[in-house]
C-alpha cells in the first residue's frame, strides 16, 4: 500500500479551563506522562514514538484548539498547504518550524467546518516508544462534529489526500494509513470535538487499563462494546471538563481493497449500539457531551 500525503495522526491540543485539573486526569487516571510544560501550557506523550498526543492549554473555556496530523514528506506537506488555500482555507501560520516542543515544519490552517488543522513534518520522536500492556501507546481517531459530514469527507480527501473507508447514517469515516479511521466526521448543528480516541495494545488492556480508571474514581461512560465501522473495541469516558475520550483496540486494518460501505449498508439490530449486544444505549449526559467542546480561536502562531 502506497503512503498517502498524510500518514499519521499525532496529537489534539485542547484548551481547559483548570489545567491543574486538566493534569491530574490525563497524567495519573488517564496514564500520560508529561513531556514538555511552559506557563499555561503542558505537552503529554503516550507510550509510542510520538513526542505528544496531547497539549492542554489554560484558557477559560473547553475547547478543542487544534488537530496535528503528519505529512509523509516535505513535499507533501507544501501540497497540502496550496491545496488547503486553493480551497479557501485560511492559512493561520507556515509553512514554518513549529513553535511547539515537538518541532519539524508545519502549516496550521482552519478547515471549512472549523476544525484547526496542524499538518507536521521532521517533528521530533522518542527512541524508546513501544507499546505497553493496559497504557495507551498513541492517538487512535478524532472525532470532530460537521454541519456537512459529506462535504468534511470530501475535504479531507482531496486536500489531504485521505482516503474514504466508510459513511453510516451519522458519520463518515477517512484513513491516512492501515487504520480503518484516522479522522470522523459526526453529523451535528455545529462544529467541534466528539471525541478523541486513544490506542491501547489489545483487547485485554481496554479491559484493564478501564479498571484502571474505575479505581481512580473515572467510571466508564459508555461501553464496553465493539464498534460496527472499523470495528474497534471501545470504552468511553469523561475527563474533569466532559471531554469524551475513549480507549480503543483492535481497529480494523485495511488496504486499497477494501470496498466503501454506506448508510443503508450500516444498521444495527433492534437494540443494540455494538457488535457484541452488551452496550448499554449511550447516556444523555455523554450525547450531551459530544456536542459541548467548542472550536478555539487559536491564532496558529503561539505555540
Ligand atoms: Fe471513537
């Protein structure tokens, strides 16, 4: 399989309201560790090779400042860059070194449904990222909500050469590698993050590593189950300011042949929400939550 300009989703910068809180949560229930810190900002890795997963950021509301993903190439990410402008988008900052302790190049520009986009390349990488039994190693999806899901899936394809894996009722589906989904598209009245999903090594560490959490006083706010597109098993949660975050596994891996499923094609039995029947239907208060963190108004520039 051929790699596609984008090839790697990296890190969400988010902005929280208590970032001592905000610390607390991601570094001893959610298990990351911290990176780089400056005033008002922390950086945090997974287990993997990337240099973040996360960046918080004190501001004095929730919000999801920014999406970073990694470009394959210099050249690639440049393409994008004149795509993305050529499309209409606004250019906040770049191509140029990036700001953030992570490094490389990138471009940072807002997307037509609001999502600010980080395209990243040369960023930096940690020797010893591996993955660990029941800790997340790395990013697995973003889900951001869209006015337009159709349109968003258009977007991300053809300028950021992603490829479309699935479409059901309420969303879309589009890879950069051999994970069924890098990025989702959730139907909704307005832009924003659902939520942002976080690779585990297996099945057994969603299992344990909610344990984890169940014991830190985090309860599972919707799940277990297994997810119908990509197929993933999941478990979702609320962080201090309810932000959705889930641990995820097992995604589905795919390559060019796989065959585009949609709406009519995905439908669940009467009652049920997962592959397995055991999920129970999805609490007001996380529905509630996937449509309450607003996009930032970062200008691209600050790091
Ligand atoms: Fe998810």
């Amino acid at each position: 399989m051929s790699e596609l300009p984008v090839c790697w989703l990296r890190s969400v910068d988010l902005e929280v309201p208590d970032l001592a809180a905000a610390e607390r949560f991601y570094t001893e229930a959610w298990k990351l560790r911290i990176v780089a810190r400056a005033e008002g900002k922390l950086w945090l890795r997974a287990t993997g090779d990337d240099h973040h997963v996360l960046a918080l950021h004190q501001a004095d509301a929730k919000a999801l400042r920014a999406v970073t993903l990694r470009a394959s190439s210099r050249a690639a990410l440049d393409d994008i860059a004149a795509k993305a402008a050529a499309w209409g988008c606004t250019i906040l900052f770049g191509p140029a070194p990036d700001p953030a302790p992570s490094g490389g190049i990138c471009v940072v520009f807002r997307e037509p449904q609001g999502t600010v986009l980080r395209i990243v390349h040369g960023d930096l990488r940690h020797e010893d990222g591996a993955e660990v039994e029941n800790l997340p190693h790395r990013l697995s999806h973003v889900n951001v909500n869209a006015i337009d899901v159709n349109l968003s899936m258009e977007f991300y394809a053809k300028v950021l050469g992603m490829v479309k894996t699935d479409r059901s009722k309420l969303m879309g589906f589009v890879r950069c590698n051999a994970d069924h989904h890098a990025i989702v598209l959730a139907d909704a009245k307005s832009g924003g993050l659902n939520h942002i999903a976080f690779m585990l090594p297996d099945l057994e560490s969603v299992m344990r590593g909610a344990g984890n959490l169940v014991d830190a006083g985090v309860p599972i706010a919707w799940g277990v189950g297994r997810h119908g597109p990509g197929n993933n098993v999941f478990a979702y949660f609320l962080d201090p300011f309810d932000v959705v975050v889930e641990y995820t596994s097992e995604v589905l891996q795919i390559d060019d042949s796989y065959v585009f499923r949609g709406p009519d094609e995905w439908n669940w039995a009467p009652g049920r929400t997962d592959h397995w029947g055991i999920a129970p239907p999805k609490p007001d208060r996380v529905k509630y939550a996937q449509i309450s963190t607003p996009h930032g108004t970062w200008d691209g520039v600050s790091p």
